[in-house]
DNA sequence: GCGATCAGCT
DNA sequence: CACAGCTGATCGC
C-alpha cells in the first residue's frame, strides 16, 4: 500500500495519488492508476469545494483511468475538471499560482507502468529538474530501456529525482515469476479443469481491484470461454476487455464476487448463485491469484500450488520483484530515490540501503574515474527544500545535459532496445553502464560516439549481419534467465532472509503431482477426471507444457501507445489499456479469425515473449515421454500458426519471409520476439 | 447522516 | 501470508 505522501520535493504545487490534507492546495492533481490506495481524498467534500473555488485546477491521468474514475457516480463531479493525457506523449502543462499569479510551464509524460488497466507512471520536466513517479509499477527487466522517452537521443534522461514503487523491494521478494509463466500457469490449470466437462467450472477469486482484466482476456482468448464477472460497464469503451467478459453466468470461468464467497462455495455454488447446470452439480475448483516469490531461480517455482481439496494459489503480481525494482532504478540512476511504499517487515531505512547504490551520486562517488567531464555540478545533490520554492539555480542543470554526446539533430528516434539493458540490476557499475551505453546506441549516432570502455559491445552490435551463434545459444525460454551471469543471487544476507523454496515442498507434499512449475521454463498441470480428490492418485503422470506465452495479450498493459490508430469515442490512444480497434474488425475468439486477433495482439506485444507451446507428457522425474492430450496439441498447432510477431511493416511472416524479419529482429535485439521467430523457425522445418 | 480511522478478514 | 479493498464498530462533526 503506497505511503506516498503526495508532492514531490521538487514540484511541491503537484499532488499526485493523494489528495487529502497539504494536497489539498496543490495546482494540479495527478492519478496514477485507479486503486483506491491512490485515492485518498479524491472524493472528499473539501477538495470537491476547492474545484469549485479554483476554476483551473485539474486532474491529469490516462485516458483509461479517466474512463474507469467516471464510472463510478461518486467521481462524477470531476468529470469536466479531468484531462486524460496520451501515454507516451509529452505534454505541457501551464500551471497558475493562484495567490502570486504567476504561472509555470512543466512537461509531463505519461508512460505505461504494466500494474493495472489505464496505469502509467508520471514523469515531469521542469525548471526544477526531471522527475519520475512511478506510481505503481510492474515491468520487466529491461524495460526501462526500451522506454524510448525515458531518454533523450541514446541516453538515459538526467533524472533528478525517482519516487519508486517500492512493494516489493526486499530481497525475500527476490524473484517472482513473470507475468508469461503466471498466466500460462493459470492458462494450463484452469484449461485442464474445464475441458474435463460442461459442468466442470473454475472460480477465479480475485480481489475486486483493476489489474486481473489481462488475465480474463487471455484464458478467454485461448479457451474460447468468457469469464462471469459481476460488473463490466466500466469496461465499456474498452472493447477488448468488453468482449471477454460477460454477465451471463453460463460460462465455465467466474471471477465474480459475493461478500460471503466462501460460504458459497462450501456449497458448491458460485458466488453468482449458479450450482448446477441441467440439474447436474457443478465441479468447481477455485483459484486464488496472489504474489509467490523466489530467492533463488534455480529452484523449481511452482506456479499453482494446491492448497485445498479444490482449490489452488497461482501466482500473481501487479508489483515489480526485488529484481525488477533494481533493474529499473539501476537503468535510470537518479540522482535521489524515493520509496512510495515501506514493505511490510521491513524498514524506510532498509529500502533506502538497498537503493541507493543504484542511484547516480553513489556511483559516482565510488567510481569518479568513469565520470564524464561537466557531472560533478550535476552529481552535487541538490538541496531541494521541502517547499521547494525559489530553487531557480537548478535550471541550468536540466539545461545542460552533459550526458548528451551526441548533437541532438543526430538523434535517432527509433527506441533503444536492448538485451544489455537487463544487465545492471547489480554488480559492476562501470561495465554495466558501458554496456547500456554501446548496445541503446543506433547505428548512426555510432559514429559520433567515443568512448573505449564501450568499444567492445559496439563492434558487435555494428555488425550487419545478424549474430546467429549469439541468437542459438542464448537461452531462450525465459525473460531473465538472460540476466542469469550479471545478476548476482541473493547474497548470504539475502539467501537468509529468502521464502526458501520448503514452501513449495510443503504444498508439494499435499499434491506432488499438480504442481505447475516454472522450473526449466516448464509448468506442469495434472488435474485427474475424478476431479480434485483423484489428483493424489496419479502422481506418475504430469502434463508439462513448454514455456509459452501463447498468444499472452499484454500490451494493454505496457505498451504500443503510439502505435495504435484506430480509436473508440474519447479512449483513443490509450495503449497501454488496450488496442482500440473496435471488435467487430477483430472478430476474435474463435476459430481462424482467432489468429488476427492474437497477431494484432503481438504486434503491440514485442516483449511478451510468445513462444510455441509444446505439450509434453513426463513422468514426475520430468523425462519426456511423448505426446498427450490430442485437444492441447490441436490448440498448440493452431496457435503456433499464428505465434509469429509481426512488425508493423509485416503481414503474417512467411517462411521466405522469415529472414527479413529475422534481420530485423537482429539489428533490434528484441529478444523474446527473437526467441519466439526461431521457435517456429525450428519447428516449421522451412530453414 | 457522513467521514475518518481502525480492526478483522478475505 | 504478502497485490487491494470490503465490512463493521467507534468517534467526531
């Protein structure tokens, strides 16, 4: 739960995600996302009475949380004081002292911050420096470079200040696994349940906040099945929510909600009151969404665990792991870190120890030899009051952005993308910080750019033609297992402290056999006919999926803003919520005009990592045997047809095409894409 | 009657 | 267990 107080020191006249007390003087109001623990005060009477006095005081957010705020009656009255923002375009904002009179021009950007529906954090330019607000955040590692207006040319912004979702910022959080495993875990489960038959059912207990939406949309998507939900007008204008959701309880997957749920299922009934259909009972199994995490990744990490007779844990998070939280601050490097959030058990101070040898006057401290001519004025760290006030003299730093080697009329606009980026969570500052620096440097700027630390990487990545033993040889099934050589594991101070993976053995030791697992990128699912009592009898037996993504959709969730076109009444442009084609252009769900959808969906979703489903049956000592269940394989067919990522330039890559795209890919280093085009080149047999 | 706060409970 | 938020009790305006 976020502690953030509300201003910033730098821009103390703004008031983001809380708007009670001191805030209630601010000259602009931003939200973040659309969770009530960044809403305090919102609808208070006295800051509705302070809109009334103060004419020019609004409320900036995205479009989708814009949308999401108005639905409920209780916020109706901020309807005309709300500027929904575009993600990922940098707007200026004039902002009126009231009592002096004077007016101050700032530049806000909104960027995707992949935690719920309409999320995005805030990141502000302005006389007193430039300023992050991650609001909520989950991104994976790496992402922070490839967020192209986090920099100016190839580099890293000069950030003064980051104000840092911080939930997750202790090392028993060390690793959780990524949205990819957890949802075809879930995918995996709950497509092993519901195919048993007609009456076999799962309920999805979620909590009733925004952020389980791509979760629905892709077991909708790849099950063909809608989830019963108790509300979707919210999700109105949000089509490709809209259309995998429904109010007709007839479906196979629920997460709706009754405040005494329990007591229903004990029942066997749904919190919606369905019990059976045609007079037969239903079979319902529950499957709680909720953060795991992992101190070590080498371990097997079950995704599911087994916690009931019928009901299952599955993985979840909205927040970024420890290890994500420090890929990301140690990319950005600002000069101050501030945590929005005290993790439970733990301590500011702790988080602050944590931190701030990822921020830039720490770095610099410890290796000035590596420091740029012109940084000492910058690293200085400011003394930046509370009021913040009268602080002119900090102009000049945002003004001379030092870190600018290259002119800015070479500046390359194409986002820095980069497998390196995933590189610096820890460990040697220097050499991450060339890495960064030589694989974000398009190719034209290159030539401009010296610097020798760099030359190494450099030459590789200037060469034309496609590394293709660099491709092979990397791992290809997870995210970040890349990262594996730089990020250090957990320290012996961290190991200690680390949720050791007996917890897993203990949920194991219920159900040895219907675990779905990460390990060695794999989950496994075992759901026997007899339903949940017959799980324990077939432990010999495991369905174990490849990795996959599988079509996962969450590009409305982090990104491909800029890229959408089409738009649906007042949400244009509202990426990070979603692709807003109207559906009847989609036609998706079923079928062959499934596979549109799901390439419309990867074409905004470089990152999701989408690879070939591969179902494998194995004994419980994970040898393989051979092929299983006919219907998974179908699925896994049909869909590895369309798991190819298309660029927008693309259409559907044919195998003559491949090779285009694979040097396209290559000169990118976009990974996961990457991953997934050599997964059905091995497959498909064409090259 | 409403809001703020807290305990308890998902 | 851990993500967010509801309900109910109590207190003050």
């Amino acid at each position: 739960m976020s502690s953030f107080g509300g201003r910033m020191r730098e821009y103390p006249w703004l008031s983001l995600d809380r708007f009670d007390r001191e805030n209630l003087r601010a000259r602009a109001y931003f939200l973040s996302h659309c969770h009530k623990d960044h809403m305090k005060g919102l609808r208070a009477p006295s800051l509705k009475r302070r809109l009334e006095c103060s004419l020019k005081v609004h409320l900036y957010c995205s479009p989708v949380t814009k949308e999401l705020l108005l639905t409920s009656p209780k916020y109706k009255f901020w309807e005309n004081r709300i500027v929904a923002l575009e993600v990922e375009t940098p707007t200026q904002i004039s902002l009126l002292d009231e009592a002096s009179g004077e007016k101050e021009d700032i530049v806000v950007t909104l960027l995707p911050a992949g935690h719920c529906p309409g999320s995005v954090m805030f990141l502000f330019q302005g006389p007193n420096g430039t300023v992050l607000y991650t609001g909520d955040f989950r991104l994976a590692k790496g992402e922070a470079a490839r967020m192209e207006l986090l920099h100016s040319g190839t580099r890293v912004k000069d950030i003064q200040s980051v104000y840092l979702d911080t939930t997750f910022c202790d090392p028993r959080f060390y690793q959780i696994p990524s949205r990819e495993e957890c949802l075809n875990g879930i995918l995996e489960l709950v497509r092993s349940w519901i195919t048993l038959s007609r009456y076999h059912v799962v309920w999805l207990n979620c909590k009733a906040a925004y952020g389980y939406e791509y979760l629905f949309t892709n077991l909708s998507e790849e099950l063909g099945v809608k989830v019963h939900v108790n509300k979707l007008d919210m999700f109105n204008n949000m089509p490709e929510i809209l259309y995998h959701v429904t109010t007709d309880r007839h479906t196979q997957i629920h997460a709706c909600r009754h405040p005494r749920d329990d007591d229903y299922l004990r029942g066997n009934r749904l919190p919606c009151g369905m019990t059976s259909r045609n007079g037969t009972p239903l079979r319902i199994i529950s499957v709680k969404p909720s953060t795991m995490w992992f101190g070590e990744r080498t371990r097997k990490t079950n995704i599911i665990v087994r916690t009931g007779e019928s009901s299952y844990r599955a993985c979840f998070s909205f927040h970024s792991s420890y290890s994500e939280i420090k890929d990301f601050l140690g990319y950005i490097r600002p000069v101050n870190v501030y945590p929005n959030v005290v993790p439970m058990g733990s301590t500011a101070d702790e988080v602050v120890k944590i931190l701030k040898p990822l921020c830039k006057s720490y770095s610099i401290k410890s290796e000035p030899k590596y420091k740029p001519l012109g940084t000492l004025k910058r690293s200085k760290t400011m003394d930046l009051t509370d009021t913040g006030e009268g602080s002119d003299d900090l102009f000049d730093t945002e003004l001379t952005p030092v870190r600018h080697k290259i002119p800015k009329h070479q500046v390359e606009t194409r986002l820095p993308e980069t497998k390196a980026s995933s590189e610096n969570s820890d460990g040697n500052d220097s050499e991450n910080r060339g890495s960064y620096k030589a694989t974000t440097m398009p190719m034209s700027s290159q030539v401009d750019f010296i610097d020798c630390e760099e030359s190494n990487v450099w030459q590789e990545s200037n060469a034309d033609m496609p590394q293709w033993d660099v491709f092979f040889k990397r791992d290809i099934k997870t995210t970040d297992d890349s990262s594996e050589n730089e990020d250090h594991p957990p320290s012996s101070i961290d190991a200690g402290r680390s949720q050791s993976p007996n917890l897993f053995s203990d949920s194991d030791s219920l159900s040895d056999s219907t675990h779905i697992s990460s390990q060695n990128s794999s989950q496994s699912t075992h759901i026997s006919e007899q339903g949940s009592q017959g799980l324990d009898s077939q432990a010999d037996t495991v369905l174990i999926t490849s990795q996959q993504t599988h079509g996962a959709d969450f590009s409305f969730l982090n990104k491909g803003g800029s890229r959408v076109t089409a738009s649906v009444s007042h949400m244009d442009n509202q990426t990070e919520s979603h692709r807003w084609k109207p559906l009847d252009q989609n036609t998706p769900c079923t079928g062959n005009t499934d596979s549109d959808l799901k390439r419309k969906n990867q074409e905004t979703n470089a990152e999701a990592g989408d690879t070939q489903t591969q179902n494998t049956l194995v004994d419980v000592n994970n040898e393989k045997l051979k092929t299983p269940n006919p219907e998974l394989e179908r699925d896994s067919q049909s869909s590895s047809d369309f798991e190819i990522p298309s660029t927008p330039e693309a259409e559907l890559p044919r195998p003559d095409k491949l090779h285009c795209l694979y040097k396209k890919l290559a000169t990118r280093k976009e990974d996961c894409s990457l991953k997934n085009i050599l997964d059905v080149a091995y497959s498909s047999k064409d090259l």
